[in-house]
C-alpha cells in the first residue's frame, strides 16, 4: 500500500476527492487530507508519504511552494497537481519542479483520478526498484572491494597483475610510491561490525584524507591500506599520526574502544602491500606497548628490540621480595618508585614483560602474606588477581597506574602491619573492650590476620598470650575500682565482663596472692 494524502484549502473540493474512490481497493492508503501546504509538510515530516495531490493555489503556503519544500528537506514523494482553467503558468512551475501530473479540478471524474493513481504507482514502483537495484548493486560493489582490498593484503592479487578496469571499478587509486598498512583489533567485533557499521563509519571520517582504504581482515580486525603523498619520512609519520588521532577518536566517541593501532614501516612498490600488512601483524603478536598516543610502529620495535633490559627488571622483583621479607616499608617503597620509573623511561615493552612483571609481584606479594598470616582475598577482589595476570593491560600508563596503586596498597595494608604495629592494635582494642565478651577467631576479620598467627606473634612480643593479657587488664581494673570505689565485689566482677562473683574471686585470688576482700581491705578500704 502507497500512502496518500490529499492538500486542497477548497473543503468541498477536498471532500469531494477524497470520497470519489475506494483509495484501499487501488493499493492506496488515504493517510489524511488538509487545507494548505503548511499543514500538509508536517504530515510529510511524521510520516511516510508517497504520493500528494494538491491544488496549486492556497493561502499560507501554494502548492508550488509546498513542492519547493519536500524537495528543500529531501522527502521523495510524487506530486498531482489540482488546476482551474487560468492556473497555467502555475502547472508549467509545478512540472517543472518535478511534478508527475496535473488535472483540471472540473474534470476530476472517478475514472480520472483512478488512471492518475495507477500512473502514480508505476511511476513509484519503478523508482523503488531502481533505488534498491542501485543499493543491491552498490552493497556487491562494497563487498567485491573489501574482498579485492583483503587479497591485496594477503599477498593473493597484486595490483600490477590487475587491469585498471578493475581497479577503476572499485574506485581503488593509488597514485603515490609510499605504501603503509595501519591494523587494530576490536573487541566484540562480531557484534559491532555485523552491518558493517564500523567500517562505513571510519571511511566516512578518513574521507578528507584521499587515498585510504578500510576493510575487515579477520573476524577481530579493521585493516587500512595508506597511500602518502609525502616525500620526507616526517612528512609521512605526521600523517600516520592524523589519522591514528582521528581513528582512536573515533573509535573512543561512537564505539567505546580503547585501541592500540599498529603500523607498517611505509614501502615503496605496491608488491611490498602484503609485507605491509605482515609487519602489522608481527607488531601485534609481539603484543608491544604503544606510545602515548596509542600507536606502535613496527620500526620502532625492530629498532628497540635489542635494547630492553631484561636484567634491571629481574633486579627490581628481587629487591621487592627483600623488602618485603624484612618488613622494610621505607625501601620498599623507594625499589617500587625505582621500577615505576625504570617502566616510564623504557621505551619498548613487550606485553609478556608486563606479564612477568605483574604475575612476579603478585606471586610474592601473595607469598609474604600467607607467611605473615594475611588473608589474601581480603586484599584482593573477586578474581582481580587472575584477571591481571591474564588480560595485562592496554597501554604502558595504564600499568604504570596499576603499579603506583598497588605499591599503596601495599604499603598501607601489609608494610603498615608490622609486628609492633599490629600487637598495638590488639591491645589498643583489649583495652576499650574488655568489658565484652572477647573470641580470639573473630580477630581474623578485624585485623585481617588468621588467629593463629596473631596469637604467635602476640605472644612472641609481649611474653604472654592475648588470653593472659586479657585477664591481666582485667584484674588491673578490678584493683583500681576495689581501692576507690565501695562497690560490692559482685557489682565489680559484672563491671570488669565476669557474671560469676566467685568465679571472678577465684581468678583474683590466682593472680594476686589475696582475694578481692583481702586487697580491699590491706588497701584500707570499708567492705
């Protein structure tokens, strides 16, 4: 069904039009009809109209100037124009315009305006048809070109081998001697590339840059064959880095991907493209940091490759693990530092190093704590400590940032926890809750220790254990009430967290030599 809608500021007219026909019964669905052009194009601009038959003159806005605007806004619609008999000059306008018929209003028959509308959805069909063979036509095209482009950079075709018919076809120029290939790859790729969304969007942003061409060359992967003008080597890496800029841009804005975009060194002959894109993908199994700009450049990393110092960082993990034995937090501290700027200053780093690093220092990390009697998945959350091992990270920054988070954590959770420190805490907090009933396994969650070796190490610091201490602030306090205060032992011995008075007397007597009677009264005290 072709939709309809009926413009005529004569209400007998209109009404006269409208109900001439069955408009379903011709293939026509009869949308609505209105008194002026105004009117009419917000019809046009909330729906999807067809066809619109409309008189030529109308106040506020004519048929002319209603044809004037579709055309203006880029609708396609058909157009019948309504006529009197002196409204000549206004039809020549409106066919001008592009119009497909016109008919004087005193011959609007039944059998007229049915001819009309069968002419109409010929006219319509065949325009529908001709833009979806032009859409089918142009989507073969694109497919045939991305195909022609991937078998370029496979080493399959060669442009030399190709006749210029082909390559005129596929609207594929390449004018210049300085061949480059730029390759990333996307996450969720089969998602965002399903309607070859992602492909048409960068092409789209790399128009004003001539001469370069985008196409998926696997299943996780975007490929951009670069033809540079440029003569100097500057000239051609500045215009690697507009487009790297443009390309993280975008991808960053509409598609939310943080990308690493690896680049070829730039060839001469166009034979060498497959080589262009075999050193793009020897750059990502090297899995190598990129610049700060998001780039690595498969020259770079032949250049650096020989020049990483892979004893520096056995040096630093060892130093780490030295500390942390020792419990030395102020070096500890100053060898982390060292390694996070040993790191910044390191121009080339492959992925599997920061693997080794990452896995190395949490390994020790991990092993120190089980030594000292720490709760590992206290430091750690859910599964963060596999998922760092195994993922690494993106960009050179981004483990920087995870090394100068972890150092503090480090540093507060664990270095801050030395034995002193921590023997303080328990007694600090004996001391405000003796009162309570106290169970040493709770202690675990509180100080983030097992008991067992907060009990070891309570012992080895202060020569008793943390029960005996317990008892001891007890009994203390009981001697201070006992000597200033007339209360009776019972109230003394529910104040110090015993429920049991002769209990209570039996553990004083144990401790001092004298029951609670006996200190009170050799203190010189009523009973």
């Amino acid at each position: 069904m072709l939709n309809v809608i009926v413009v005529d500021d004569e209400i007998l007219s209109r009404l006269g039009i409208v109900n001439l026909i069955d408009w379903s019964q011709h293939g026509f669905n009869l949308i609505d009809h209105v008194a002026n052009g105004r009117e009419a194009i917000n019809l046009i601009r909330n729906g999807d109209i067809d066809l619109i038959i409309t008189d030529i003159k109308m106040p506020v806005m004519s048929g002319i100037q209603l044809i004037q605007q579709v055309i203006k806004e880029g609708f396609d619609c058909e157009f019948i124009v309504l006529s009197a008999f002196d409204d000549y000059a206004y039809v020549r306008e409106a066919l001008k315009l592009g119009a497909m018929d016109y008919v004087l209003k005193l011959d609007m028959e039944k059998e007229k305006l049915v001819a009309l509308l069968h002419k109409a959805k010929e006219v319509i069909g065949r325009k529908k048809r001709n833009e979806n063979s032009r859409v089918y036509e142009k989507g073969v095209l694109i497919n045939a070109k991305k195909e022609f482009l991937k078998q370029l950079l496979y080493g399959r075709r060669h442009v030399k081998e190709t006749c210029s018919k082909e390559l005129n076809q596929y609207r594929l120029i390449l004018p210049y001697e300085n061949y480059s290939v730029m390759m990333f790859k996307v996450d969720n790729m089969e998602g965002l590339l399903g309607d070859d969304r992602m492909r048409q969007v960068i092409e789209s942003a790399l128009k004003d840059s001539k001469y370069t061409y985008v196409t998926d060359t696997a299943y996780d992967e975007l490929s951009i064959l670069c033809n540079f003008k440029g003569k100097s080597t500057a000239e051609l890496i500045q215009a690697i880095q507009r487009l790297s800029q443009r390309i993280h841009y975008i991808m960053k804005q509409y598609f939310n991907q943080d990308i690493q975009i690896f680049v070829s060194q730039f060839h001469k002959k166009t034979d060498d493209i497959s080589l262009a894109y075999l050193e793009v993908c020897q750059a990502y199994s090297l899995k190598s940091y990129a610049n700060e700009d998001g780039v690595v450049y498969y020259e770079q990393i032949l250049m650096n490759r020989n020049y990483v110092d892979y004893q520096s960082f056995q040096s630093y993990i060892r130093q780490i693990e030295s500390t942390l034995q020792a419990l030395n937090r102020e070096r500890f501290e100053e060898v982390f530092n060292d390694l996070i700027m040993f790191i910044s200053k390191t121009k080339y780093m492959e992925l599997s190093q920061v693997r080794h690093v990452t896995s190395s220092i949490i390994y020790i990390f991990n092993k120190y704590m089980s030594h000292y009697g720490f709760i590992k998945d206290e430091f750690w959350n859910g599964e963060e400590e596999q998922r760092l091992i195994n993922e690494g990270f993106k960009r050179k920054k981004h483990f920087i940032a995870f090394l100068v988070k972890l150092k503090d954590k480090l540093a507060e959770t664990f270095l801050d926890m030395d034995d002193n420190h921590l023997v303080r805490s328990v007694k600090k907090y004996l001391m405000a809750h003796y009162k309570e009933t106290i169970v040493i396994k709770d202690f675990q969650e509180r100080f983030g220790v097992t008991s067992a070796y907060l009990s070891m190490l309570f012992k080895k610091e202060t020569g008793e254990t943390i029960k005996e201490y317990l008892i001891g602030l007890k009994i203390n306090r009981a001697k201070v009430l006992l000597k200033e205060t007339n209360l009776h032992i019972v109230e003394i011995a529910d104040h110090i967290g015993y429920d049991n008075e002769h209990y209570f007397s039996r553990l004083f007597k144990q401790k001092t030599g004298v029951t609670p009677s006996q200190y009170r009264n050799d203190s010189g005290m009523l009973p």
